[in-house]
C-alpha cells in the first residue's frame, strides 16, 4: 500500500497545485481505496469463518459431546409467573422408575443373626429361642480385607500303601512364580483398561483393599502378562471377522505414539468389538482389517476410505450427513440456508418415519438445487445424489442401522484411555492397548465379566492343555 500521500488536503493546498497534481493525487488515492476494499473483503470473511467455527460443536460437526462448550443462555429469565406454572422436578429418579437396587441383589453370602442382649425392663438375658418377629434386611458390605494374603506350603509326602512319594499340585487361581493370584491379576488388569487407573493409583487402591504393597514394575509386568495371555482370542476374532464378514460398524480415532499420529480403527457390532492399531487411515489399513473385499453390510461415515471399497452393501451414517447440513446454513453463500434447512428437515423425517421418506424425497428433489448451489452445498448435494444406494440403504432394509452410533459409542472407551494416558511409547504397546481394549467391549456386549475372562486366559497361558476363552459371539 502506498502511503507517500499528503496527511492533509485543505482546500487552500488544493487550489494551488496544477491539473495533473491533482488527477495523480486522485489516482493514489483510488488505489488506495482499492486495496482497502479488498483487505476488508478478506477481513469481513475471515470474521465469517471464525464465527462458523466459534459455533461448531457435536451438533453441526465431528467434534466429540466432550468437546461441547456449554454456553449461557442469552435470553431473558422467564417471569417469576411462568416459572412458577411449570412443574418443578427434583433431581433423580422420576416417578415411576424403576429402580435396581431395591429389587435385591439376587444372592445372600452370609446370614448373621440378631438378637437382644439385655432386657431393657428386667435386665435378664432370658429370651425365648423362637422370635416374635423377625426383620430382614440386605445389605451390600465391603468386608474388612477384601484382599488376603495366603502362603500356600505345598508338601509332599510319602504314600503308606505303595511307598511312593508324591507332591501336592498347586490350586488352580494361583501361577507359580508370581506373587498375585489370577483374580487379582484380572481385577488390576480390569481397572487399568475399563477403569484407566494409573498404575500409582492401583498400588493406592491395593493398599487400602489389602494393605499390601506392590512395585510398579509388578503392575507393568501384570498388565503385559493379561496381554499375552488374551492374544490368541484376538487373533481368532480378527480371523472370524474376515471369513464371516458379518454386518460391522467401522470408525477411526487418532492416537498419539511419541507424539506421532497413529490411528485407532474399530469394527463392531452389538455382539463384538476389535480394536487396532494402524500408522495411517488409508484404504489399505481398512483391507487389513477386513480383506479387499467384504461380503457383509458396513455402517461407516462419510470419510474417503469407504467410498469405492468392495463390500456387499454400505450405509452411510445419517447423524453426520445432518451434521453436514446443520453446519452449512451457518455459512455466508447462496442459498446455504435454503439447502441446508430443508435437508435437516428432511433427514429428521427419515429418521422418524421410513416410509413418509419415499414419498417426500425423489431425485429432483435435490437436483434442482444443484445449479443453484455454491461451492461447498453442491458438493454435499453431489454426494447425496451419486451415492443415494449408500445414504439411503437402510430404508429398503430395516435392520440395518441408519446411524455410525455402535462404532461410535465403542470409541469413547479408547477415547477416554487416550486422554488419560496421553496415548502409547510404540506401535506395540498401542497394538497391545487396542487388544485389552477389544477384550473390555467384546465382554461388555455378550454380558460377560471382563475379570473372568482375564483370569482364564492367564491360567490357559500357564497351561497348555487349557482351551484359551473365546471372544467369537456365541449362537
């Protein structure tokens, strides 16, 4: 920009410079003016931009619920008249609700018996053996060491009959060589991977469990061990996914391994969930997971990898599509808000009712906008027109899910581990997460316990002639 101009032009100064002082002066000045203009173009779509991302939340983009900023509302209080017409609703269960707890717990350990003591009228402790009355009560107790420690003094002894001599064989829950039991190797493994407590955390936890004290490294060690032992059973379904191909949700997350983005992908269903962990988040990591071709239906978003990959029949998740839609009527351009308003309509309807969608939506309905559409309308409109099959599929077929939720819902575990941990040291301490990961969830959607299978793996692992558990969904 030039600024040589005069800082001031009065009129006397005007009047006493020539003709063509005057039209260079003019010119300057226009091109100042010029480029002025056009600086605040450019500000005036950057306020724009800024605007449009100061707004996204999980609603209108991919940005997870956790990343929700909860905001003030700016209206103005509702009248003390209005407030008090509304129904007030105390916090907790509503009425009507059906509670667990009171219903039992379903088992009794121990009984103990209460009975007075000293007589309050005569002080004599002569009451009559059967009650009067007998009060029950259920009662859920953390008992006084829910850890024990056991020294285990294995004999051996010499047979009286035959004269033979023979050792005695070491209980079941217990490996030779470490110093914790498989249960409670399986607990520690539990509370590392579902409950992401820190190995400082867990030695806390044992000492007020048990007060014992356990090393760090024993913590590590104990946790690589469950890996080791569930191995084999991640190895099995990861083959069980690629033969049966049944019908999956496929999602990925980033995962920082010494700072590196790596990429944590998920497959699953409502009877299993296998994490791994990849370098990239290409088309090639999605056919090692699933082969190059897939015989089952995916429910996947909208991400380039699943476009084009050979899989019987794909569903695109819906929810991200009206995301796509809601974020487009917040952005400056023709007919943005036009196109985005009736789409989210739209959709809502889809969701609501599969049948109204057929008579709503035809494929004019959306290609007349085309030509009237900017740059990033058209191509949302582009995609839903090219790839109706996809976007659409659930209608014909019911059973298939609209929506990426399983995928989705099956990442906030791995989601949840990477924000307390601050992700993995290598690739194969990642690899060795995404397993206990696939593990925790698998159990979780075939009602399973999570310890129990721990702790059979690590008797298998230290038994050969032990079938290892198995994650495949069972018929």
């Amino acid at each position: 920009m030039n600024h040589n101009l005069p800082q001031k032009l009065d009129r006397e100064s005007l009047n006493q410079l020539s003709k063509e002082q005057l039209v260079e002066i003019i010119i300057e000045q226009s091109k100042v003016i010029r480029e002025l203009q056009e600086i605040i173009v450019e500000l005036q779509q950057e306020i724009q931009r800024l605007k449009v991302s100061r707004d996204l939340d999980s609603s209108n983009s991919s940005k997870p619920p956790s990343g929700d900023i909860h905001k003030k509302s700016e209206n103005k209080k509702a009248s003390s008249q209005e407030e008090s017409s509304q129904p007030n609703k105390k916090p907790g269960g509503q009425p009507g609700h059906q509670g667990k707890t009171r219903k039992g717990f379903g088992r009794v350990d121990r009984y103990e018996i209460l009975r007075p003591e000293d007589c309050i009228y005569c002080g004599q402790k002569a009451f009559a053996t059967v009650a009067v009355k007998v009060e029950k009560h259920c009662v859920a107790q953390l008992v006084e060491r829910p850890i024990e420690v056991v020294e285990y003094q294995r004999q051996t002894c010499v047979c009286e009959c035959c004269g033979n001599i023979q050792t005695a064989s070491w209980p079941d829950d217990i490996i030779p060589g470490q110093d914790l039991g498989t249960s409670l190797q399986a607990f520690l493994g539990w509370a590392n991977n579902y409950a992401h407590m820190p190995y400082e955390k867990q030695q806390e936890m044992l000492w007020e469990l048990g007060q014992i004290e356990i090393g760090l490294g024993t913590l590590v060690a104990t946790n690589e061990r469950i890996q080791t032992a569930i191995e084999p059973s991640i190895i099995e379904l990861s083959n069980w996914v690629k033969q049966t191909q049944p019908n999956i949700h496929v999602d990925e997350t980033p995962w920082s391994v010494k700072g590196t983005k790596e990429w944590l992908w998920v497959v699953a269903n409502s009877e299993f969930c296998l994490f791994t962990a990849a370098d990239t988040r290409s088309r090639a990591e999605l056919e090692a997971i699933l082969g190059t071709q897939y015989q089952g239906i995916i429910v996947s978003d909208d991400f380039s990898v699943y476009n084009g990959y050979q899989a019987f029949a794909q569903q695109k998740c819906l929810a991200h599509l009206r995301r796509h839609f809601k974020k487009l009527i917040q952005l400056p351009g023709l007919h943005n808000q036009a196109i985005g308003e009736t789409f989210v309509s739209l959709i809502d309807e889809a969701f609501r009712s599969y049948g109204r969608w057929f008579q709503i939506l035809d494929s004019t309905s959306y290609n007349e906008w085309i030509d009237l559409a900017g740059a990033t309308a058209g191509n949302l409109l582009r995609s839903l027109r090219d790839k109706a099959h996809q976007w659409w599929y659930f209608l014909d077929h019911p059973e298939v899910p609209p929506d990426n939720n399983q995928a989705e819902r099956s990442l906030r575990l791995a989601v949840t581990k990477r924000k307390v941990s601050g992700g993995s040291r290598s690739m194969e301490r990642f690899q060795h997460t995404a397993n206990l990961l696939t593990v925790v969830q698998t159990c979780r959607r075939q009602g399973r316990s999570v310890i129990d299978f721990f702790a059979q793996a690590l008797i298998a692992d230290s038994d050969n002639s032990l079938s290892r558990p198995s994650l495949l969904p069972q018929d």
